[in-house]
C-alpha cells in the first residue's frame, strides 16, 4: 500500500470503508493525537493481557481490548538509553558509540539539528509534549543545575516537558520544567558528582540505617527520600522529590498537557518512572498483592495509564487519538535494591515465555508488550507483524500526514497499515541490542556475540557473554560466538542449532554484516 492509497483508506474510513470491517470511524477533520506512553521495564508477561496473572492491569488490559496487541514488538535494545534514542529519532543507536546507560550529568546524545519524532510532529502542526523520564543526556558538557539547562528536550523538538534528567536511581533527584529545575532554592545550589562525594549528606554506603529500602549491589551513593542512589549530590533540598508521590506528579502533568491542548493535534510522549528502581509506590498501591512490591508498583503504572484513558474519554477525544502503550526494554527483577521483588518470579515470570530481561541479547531484552488504540480506526485484534519501536518515526510522520527529512531516521520503516491492522505484515527484520547484537528474520535469531554496538569491532576471537541474566543459572545453556535459534520451535532459546543449519547461518550473517555497513541517509 502506497502512502496515496492509505491517505485514501483513512480518509475513507468514515464513509463506509471501516464499517464493512465490523467498526466505524468518523471522517478527520485534522490528523489524529498521538499519545506514546513508554513504560520503565515492564516485561512481556507482566499484565493481564499479555498473561499475567497474579496482578490486574484493568486499564492496560482495556487499551488491548479496545485495540491491536502485538506479540512480536521490539525495542532497539535490552536497556533503556539506547532504546529510547532509537524511539525518538529512528536510528539504531548501535550505530553510534557511547550510546549505553547514561549517568545523570551526561551531555545531550542527540544533536538539535537532527531530526526526532517530536521535531519533525511540531512541523506538521502538532504540540509536543514530554513527560516523564529522559534518559538521553542534557547540555552540551559540564551541567550547572542552578541556571537554564540546554540543550535539552526542547531543543530537540518539543514545545513543553516535565521531566527528570536520568532516572529514579540516579542524581539529581529533583524534576526539571523545560530548562529549570523546579522549586530550586537559589540559596542551596545543586552539585552533582558520579565520580567522588561530595558534600556531607548521608550515603547508603556509609549511613545504611538511614535506608527505606536495602541495597544489593550498587546505588550507595547520596541518600534522598531514605533511599540511597547512584553518584553523589549536595544542595537543591526544597526542589527533591518523593519517590511516592512520583507517578501522581507525572500523571497530573500528562493529564494537565492533554487538557490544555485539546483543542489542537497534539504528540504526548509520557514516560512514566514505574516500574523501573527504587520501587516505591504509593501508600494506595503498596503491600496489594501477593506477587510483591513490582506488582504493587505495576498496579501503579496502570492507574496511570487509567487516567490518561479517563482524561481522553471525558474530552471525547477517543476517536481522535491514538494512544500506544509498549516498555523501553524486557524486565528485571533485582537491579541493585532489595525489595523482595526476586522472590516471586515462580508464580509472576515477568518476561513471559521468552528467556532473559533487561540487559540480555535473549528475547526477554527486547520482546516487549506493544498495544495500539484509536477507537473507531484500528480493529481490535492481535497481531503477530515484526515491527520495532524504531518505526514509530517513520509511521506516526505518515499518519500526520507529513513525512520524515531525507537526512534522519534511516533505520525507521513506515509499517502504519500493520500498526493499524490493515495489513498483518510488518518489517522482514530488525537487530537487536545488549552486550552484542542479534538478527530476527522470520523465525529465525543469529547471535552473533563477536558484533557489539558501536564502531569499533570486537577483537577477533572473543565475544561477550551474558553477564546479567534474568534466568536461574539451570535456565542458561553454554553460550558460544554465534548461536541460531528457531523461535517458533524453541523461544527459550535454549537450543543452538548453528550447526545443523549452515547455510541460514552465513546468510543472517551477510545480512547482518550488510544492515551494519549500511549507511542509513
């Protein structure tokens, strides 16, 4: 379908076209709201419609049930910076060096001449918003809190954002308005270090009593809200934040953008923290289920994502807005607190039937729940199209009617008739990332552990093994440089037949070698 006979489907769709497929839709009178809501480590298998069952997610469950539910989305990559530099401008971030997991202080990954989904939505007309969650660096160096931060997200393409610089682990732990820190005292000057202490305020490491919640590994750095973090900062008390009241704070702001911006198209990107660490859920929320504190903190993600859908419904603008539900990556459990959350993996298995989480090349990395709504415009189904959070850029530009720079997103496919179940066929491929990088072609997976993100090869004869596994030991076979999975006949990916298979081995190979080498315009 070409992007002539789609405008026309869309167009159509309210004159009788849709209704001969069993729903309706009015006609447009302008594009469509866009509402990305981007979860923090939410697993394939932690709600209800994709299987859990030891949490309710009622308003995640309704948005699959009034929508089009994936079961073979992906995320670029198996943690999060990455994953949400490749959402945001089309590209794989493997194609860039020092695209990992950001510290707080980390300079902006994205250069403000290159194109975002945000930028390039503003041009054909939209409002944008972030909320949420940032995580791909500020500033252009050394950062001073206590003056306007920039670049930032405004600078890369969004009119407005409430947002906080890294994530909930991490200093600074104080919310940002566009360039500023909210409720900054002047008088008390944040500073921020993730290579020595500074200053005199308790750190974890050294005051555990004072601690909330115990640590594991890690995040014994300065100690905010009685939870201790990673790097170390002094100064900007009246601007901290309280973990619990962290949901309730981006959700009201969320709401409070669709509310002011009713009246126009608008792009609402909302990256709630839960239920990434520390989870801290609110006193409503916390000790409910017998599945532990990252249910607890799921029940918070949903009432969320419940007010959203509440805020939309009660404007009427259901049937004017798209709403995606999807995760940043797969899923962990013990990332660096002990909050109890490994004990109940028996009866809760938060990546579904995949193997690994967060961190691994295994499809629990990057196999995430994906969900699309837009009442009246995509029939309620499920879908088994490979697509990738990467083509949201090139897909929501086409539903805007506009379309992507020539010079941006290279890696970004336009799959908008999957995403709205008017075809069942998405991309042929994607690579994945996490300590090295994977093929998916039909149901096919290579591994090859000797490729790993960025450009500087990996010297010959090594690879990278699974260093953090979301497995018990047992659940993790012998791991080798390239390993081929059948993902039908095996999605464990627990048996390696690289070598019954040589042929499909070289041919994923050259491919692989071919996306690598490619230079996306």
């Amino acid at each position: 379908m070409d992007r002539r006979q789609l405008l026309q489907l869309l167009a159509l769709s309210g004159a009788g076209a849709a209704t001969a497929r069993g729903f309706s839709a009015p006609v447009r009178k302008r594009p469509p709201n866009i509402v990305v809501i981007l979860s923090d480590d939410v697993g394939y298998g932690d709600v209800g419609c994709y299987g859990a069952n030891d949490v309710k997610t009622p308003h995640i469950d309704e948005l699959a049930k009034d929508g089009l539910r994936f079961t073979n989305a992906h995320c670029d990559a198996a943690t999060c910076t990455p994953s949400r530099y490749a959402l945001l401008t089309g590209s794989y971030a493997w194609r860039r060096d020092g695209i990992q997991v950001l510290p707080g202080d980390a300079k902006l990954l994205i250069h403000p001449d290159q194109p975002t989904i945000a930028s390039i939505l503003k041009k054909a007309g939209y409002r944008t918003g972030l909320v949420g969650k940032w995580h791909i660096g500020l500033g252009s160096g050394t950062i001073d809190w206590n003056t306007a931060i920039e670049p930032g997200p405004c600078e890369v393409g969004f009119d407005e954002a409430f947002f906080f610089a890294a994530t909930a682990d991490r200093v600074p732990t104080v919310y940002i308005h566009d360039h500023n820190v909210v409720g900054l005292d002047p008088t008390d000057p944040i500073k921020v270090s993730y290579r020595a202490k500074i200053g005199n305020e308790p750190t974890g490491k050294e005051n555990p009593d004072l601690l909330k919640m115990k640590l594991s590994e890690g995040h014994d750095g300065t100690i905010v809200d009685g939870v201790s973090r990673i790097g170390f900062m002094t100064g900007g008390k009246s601007a901290r934040w309280t973990d619990e009241n962290m949901a309730a704070t981006f959700t009201d702001k969320a709401v409070q953008f669709i509310e002011t911006n009713r009246d126009q198209p608008f792009f609402l990107y909302f990256t709630p923290s839960d239920i990434h660490v520390p989870r801290m859920p609110n006193e409503q929320f916390a000790n409910q289920n017998t599945c532990g504190i990252r249910c607890d903190v799921l029940n918070e993600l949903d009432w969320s994502v419940g007010r959203i859908i509440d805020k939309l419904k009660s404007l009427h603008l259901e049937e004017d807005t798209i709403v995606i539900f999807s995760s940043d990556n797969g899923p962990v459990v013990n990332d660096g607190y002990d909050d109890g959350a490994d004990h109940h993996t028996d009866s809760h298995p938060p990546a579904g039937p995949w193997r690994g989480g967060k961190y691994t090349i295994t499809e629990g990395g990057t196999r995430i729940p994906f969900i699309v709504r837009w009442k009246g415009n995509v029939k309620p189904g499920v879908s088994d199209a490979l697509i990738s959070q990467l083509d949201l850029t090139a897909s929501l530009s086409e539903l805007a009617g506009t379309r992507v720079p020539q010079s941006a997103a290279g890696d970004s496919q336009n799959v908008l008739p999957a995403l709205l179940g008017r075809s069942k066929i998405g991309r042929q491929s994607l690579v994945e990332e996490a300590q090295c990088l994977a093929l998916i072609e039909g149901d096919w997976k290579l591994i090859d552990r000797a490729q790993r993100p960025g450009t500087t090869p990996q010297p010959k004869g090594r690879y990278i093994p699974d260093t953090i596994l979301g497995d018990a030991p047992r659940e993790t076979p012998p791991q080798s440089a390239i390993e081929l999975y059948n993902l039908k006949a095996d999605p464990h990916e627990m048996h390696n037949v690289a070598d019954q298979h040589p042929e499909i081995v070289t041919r994923m190979k050259r491919k692989l070698a071919d996306i690598r080498s490619r230079q996306p315009h």
